[in-house]
C-alpha cells in the first residue's frame, strides 16, 4: 500500500486487482464460449432426468439413460481430426478452431430442436436417437471450445479466463436446466418440452460470437505448416503423437485414474437429483424459483472463488479444499431426503452444491487445462475430460438401482463415502510431486521433454 494511503484505500485496491482480470477481453470471450459448451449436457442430465420423470419413466430407466451421453466419454476418439483435419473452404477462411465450431453449432442447432420434439413417452426409439446425436454433436463442441480457450489465454490469464469459462458453462447449464424447464412447464410460460427445447438451443450464439470477436487460435499456424506433409506423417502427428506425447510423462496412468475418480460421487449424485426432486413433491414453481435466485447467486459465488484460492492455496491444496466441500454438499441432500418436502432444506442443499460445484469444477478444469500440451491441446484435454465423463456416464449408471435399493438419504450419504478414492489418489499424486504448484509448472512439465529414467525429484514440487 503506498505511503499515506489508509487501510480502506489498500483493502479496495487489492480487491480491484484480484477481479480485473475477469474483466479482460479474452476472459470476458471464455465466458461467452462456456455458455454455448455448458446447455447441451445440461439438456441431456439433469433437464432430461427431470423432464423424464415428470412423464412417468422409472427411476432405474432415468439411471441408465445418462448412458445416452456416452459420446461425451469417447470424444478423444475424434479429437485428433479436429486438431489436424482441415474442412474446406471454412478452415482458410475463419481458421481450424472457428470453421469446425461454427459447423457443429449449426448441425447442433438442428438437433436440439429434433430431440425436443421427439415424445419420449410416445417414441422412446427417435428420443434416445436424437439424445445420442445431441451427445455427440455437444462433445465435439467441447473438443473445439476447450481448445480454442487453451490457446486464446495468455498463461497470466489462464486460471481467471478458466473460472469465467467455467462460469460461463454453468451458466449455460443453468439456462438449459432452469430455464428450459420454466418455459416447458405449465406453471411457467407452458409452452411444451418441443419449443422449450428448441428456445434453449439458442444457447449456441454466445459462442460463435465469442469467436467472431477474438479472432483465431494459436493452433492454426500448426495446421498450415502441417497441410504439404505426407499422409504418413499427417497420421503420426494427428493420431499416435498426442497420446504418447502424454502417456510418456512421469505418473501419467496415476493421473488419469485419477481424473476419471475424482467426481463420481458428484456425478451419481447429480444424475439422481431431479428425480429425488419430482419425487419429494416439491412444485415445478418451487425448484425454480429457488435455483433462480439462490442457485445462481451461488453459482457465481463458487466460481469467481476459485481462481483466488488457486492463487492462495495452490493447485493440490485447492483441489483437496474443493473435493472435500462437494463431499459436504451430497451429505446436505441427504439430510434434505431425510426431511421430505422442505423448502428450507432444498434451499441449503441448491446453495451448498451451487457454490462447491462451482468451485470445484473449476479448479479440476484449470488443472486439466495445464495438463494439456499446446502441440496437442484439442485431443489431450479431449482425452483428460473424457475419462472424467466416464465416471459421470457409466461409473454412475447404476445410481437409479442404488437409490431404489438404499433409499434417498442412504443413497446420497454412499455419494460422499464414493469420493473418497479420488481423495485418496489426489494424496498419492501429490506426495509424489504430480500434482503442482501453479499452472505456470503445469504447463512447463507438459511441455519439457519426457525421460522415463529421470530422477523423482526432478519434478516440480507441488504446494
């Protein structure tokens, strides 16, 4: 604090700093592009759930159809052709990251409204047809997105351009969870599942606005330097470079298990909530209104945490903090279950998830982005994001038979007692020095070359 400035002054002054850089061009551009990649998941979890529910489907049946999200956990399959394929007459025009974002948005577009009018009480067939097609389309989205925010961030506003993309994200879940829901419902606008669908599918123009505006990724100079290589050399670099390129770095398989463990007991948690919800008895007017004003509010609390605890506490420390507090808030659903009908107890539980979730998704997403090498940032994020989808899609499958046979209060407090494997792990990696400080030493150890005899202390030292 300068001299002669008082306490007051110096307290406002730290706090400005700590917040403009939510406020810079590409962070504010990260944040347009998490709403257009957080609505179309957000459609086929927790507003399908909902909306199968309300139509009379069992409990067991909405389990097993989070399953329909598979494309979401096989993404890195693809990934390395939206890395290096070049589509004709849209790369040279908006560059690799734009012209396969504006395509897919488009195709995705049309899919949402398809799956919004496709009766799955009447056509259970064309229904999970156009889920499954909305599922992949929605991943590939996220291929490019993810990418596409890796490289338009500076390393300085990486952790701030992450928390907003992640906002973003959570803000297009809640549009297409709150929202989608209010417009279908008949005590909301009552306008029908197929235009509350297709409203929703909107969502896509934050993104493709975001991309207008800030122009091309970094990757794209790859993609013209690669485009008069041979076909050999093309496959080598798009299909076997990326995964080795990862798989070569020291604590490599520990990492990816735990990534694929760190948020199952969430995602069971989250693919039963709004069956719990129906069932409890709460009016489609009172979840509403009660994720509309302390869902958001806290959702946006959670998130703008989280790039400051990263700097304060450091990755391994915060992603220990975060997964802790969303073990705290299953336990909070619990004693909502165990309550019934409360509207108390419901507002506790919305606030508590909102703002860990929030948090913690964020943090685990930084994490993963500094993970990802810039030679290969579509296909290894793809890769790291993948297999924590496999938990939420098929580790969590079974979460309807799990809530049939232990009943709600029993089922959520097993969702806490799941995520300690991941805390477990995490312990592991970061005794072993494999989960950093910062994302600066993230990204300088995907980045430095790989020697499978070096020494365990030439890794970074993790905080």
């Amino acid at each position: 604090m300068a001299a002669g400035g008082t306490l007051e002054e110096g307290t406002r002054g730290g706090f400005r700093a700590t917040m403009a850089p939510y406020f810079r061009p590409r962070p504010i551009a990260a944040l347009l592009l998490g709403i257009s990649s957080g609505f179309p998941l957000a459609l086929l979890l927790g507003t399908m759930t909902f909306w199968l529910a309300k139509v009379g489907i069992e409990k067991k049946t909405i389990g097993f159809a989070v399953g329909l999200t598979t494309p979401y956990t096989l993404k890195f399959l693809w990934a390395p052709l939206v890395d290096r394929l070049r589509l004709p007459l849209l790369t040279p025009l908006f560059g690799q990251r734009r012209a396969w974002l504006f395509l897919v948005q488009a195709l995705l577009f049309v899919s949402v409204w398809m799956l919004g009018a496709s009766q799955p009480e009447l056509h259970i067939g064309a229904f999970a047809f156009w889920a499954i097609v909305t599922a992949f389309l929605g991943a590939t989205q996220d291929i490019i997105i993810d990418a596409y925010r890796i490289e338009i961030l500076p390393e300085d506003e990486l952790a701030h351009g992450t928390a907003n993309n992640q906002f973003g994200y959570r803000l297009g879940a809640f549009l297409a969870g709150v929202g989608t829901i209010a417009i279908a419902s008949p005590e909301g606008l009552g306008l029908g599942w197929a235009m509350a669908y297709g409203l929703t599918g909107f969502c896509v123009l934050p993104g493709a606005l975001a991309a207008l505006w800030v122009g091309r990724g970094l990757h794209d100079h790859v993609v013209r330097d690669e485009a008069w290589q041979g076909i050999g050399r093309w496959l080598e670099t798009t299909l076997v470079g990326p995964f080795r390129e990862f798989l070569a770095r020291r604590g490599a398989l520990l990492i990816l298990l735990f990534v694929l463990v760190y948020k199952l007991g969430d995602a069971m948690g989250q693919a039963m909530l709004n069956p719990m919800i129906v069932e409890l008895g709460f009016s489609d007017t009172e979840f509403i209104a009660i994720n509309k004003v302390i869902g958001f509010w806290g959702l946006i609390l959670g998130t703008a945490l989280s790039a400051p605890l990263l700097a304060w506490l450091g990755m391994g420390r915060a992603l220990f903090v975060s997964g802790m507090l969303m073990m705290l808030s299953n336990l909070t659903f619990a004693m909502l279950a165990s309550q019934g009908h409360s509207t108390l107890w419901l507002t506790i539980a919305v606030a508590t998830e909102q703002v860990t979730s929030g948090l913690g998704l964020t943090i685990f997403v930084t994490y993963l982005s500094g993970l990802s090498s810039l030679a290969y940032t579509a296909t290894q994020f793809a890769l790291l994001s993948s297999l924590a989808g496999v938990g939420r899609t098929w580790l969590a499958a079974p979460a309807g038979l799990l809530a049939e046979g232990l009943g709600w209060v029993g089922f959520w407090v097993m969702t806490a007692v799941v995520a300690i494997p991941g805390m477990l792990l995490l312990w592991i990696l970061w005794k072993k020095g494999f989960v950093v400080a910062s994302v600066r030493e993230a990204r300088a150890m995907a980045e430095a070359p790989h020697d499978d005899e070096a020494p365990a202390a030439a890794a970074p030292a993790a905080r």
